[in-house]
C-alpha cells in the first residue's frame, strides 16, 4: 500500500503540554485518517465484502438495541434521513436488517438487525480482535497497557459524556447509550 505524504498544516501547535513535535502530531492525524481506517476496511472486506464500514457501523450500533427509527439512526450518524434511509435500503436488501413499525404509531418505521446481521456483526469483531491482539504482540505489556489508556483517553474526549448527556436532554431520542466496554 502506499504511503501518502502528509501536507503541511500551517496552523501551528501552540500547546505547551505537548510532549510530542508538530511531525509526529501529523503523523498521529495520519495513523487516525488512513491506517486506522485501512485496518477496519480490510477486516470487513474479509468477513462483510457486501457492506461498507459506513454501513458496518450501522449495523454495530443496531446490534447493541432492539431498534432504532431512522431518523435516530441519521443523528447518530450525522447523516440526513434520506442518505441513512439508503444505506438502510441495502442493508435490508442484504436481509441484514429489517423494518418494522412502532406499536405505538404505526407511522413510525423502526429498524431492526436480523440474526444475519448480528452474526456477520459478531464475526467481524471477533476479527477485529484478532487484529488488535496481532498488533499487541508487537508491544511490550508495558506498552500495551499504554496503548489502551491512550484510547480510552481519546475516546473519553471525544464522547465525554457521548450519548448518555443526549439521553438526559432527548430521554426518548435513543436507547441505551453506546458506551465501549473496558477490555
């Protein structure tokens, strides 16, 4: 694979607590951006060719609740219905997930993960854990244990307090939050 070369950002780090130099900080962005996202896709690409990590995600977040509307889907996604609503579309035309309406409102269509999807779901992460158990071999335990505190800091300052404080704002906007479980 090739590398890319990193463009030169003009914005200076100016933060004294940095530890590390500008070089490595663009490096870092670089892991995050391209080798990171590299390592995902070719895991799926083993165990869910047919999807894409867009649409892999989707069915992570179906997998941890009974259901969701599309519109929660969207949100959370960050996307607009209609963009979710067609990454759902394939997703049920693969019979991965599944509509449904609430019984409450008929009106709306909730979506649902099939037991296809969560195996295919299940199977991936059991991947994913190979591949991180793969790249831990080449670290010290010391270095282990540092790469896991490295990303929990990095997913606790990216979701502080992640969908749990948009559960106290919208009570009925999502289900259970989704929260990564400590290893």
């Amino acid at each position: 694979m090739e590398t890319l070369t990193p463009t030169p950002v003009q914005t200076p780090i100016t933060n004294d607590i940095i530890a590390i130099n500008a070089e490595q900080v663009h490096r870092l962005v670089e892991i995050v951006i391209f080798k990171q996202r590299h390592l995902m896709t070719n895991i799926l690409k083993r165990t869910l060719s047919e999807i894409s990590l867009t649409q892999f995600i989707l069915l992570e977040l179906l997998s941890a609740r009974e259901s969701l509307s599309m519109g929660q889907l969207a949100k959370f996604m960050g996307h607009t219905t209609p963009a979710t609503t067609g990454l759902i579309e394939r997703l049920v035309t693969a019979n991965l997930v599944e509509r449904a309406t609430m019984p409450t409102d008929r009106r709306q269509i909730l979506i649902k993960i099939t037991p296809r999807g969560a195996a295919l779901v299940s199977q991936a992460k059991q991947e994913m854990i190979q591949a991180m158990c793969a790249v831990a071999t080449k670290l010290t335990p010391e270095d282990q244990q540092a790469w896991y505190r490295v990303n929990k800091v990095i997913h606790e300052y990216l979701n502080p307090d992640g969908l749990r404080r948009e559960q106290r704002q919208n009570k009925e906007e999502l289900a259970p939050a989704v929260v990564l479980a400590d290893v």
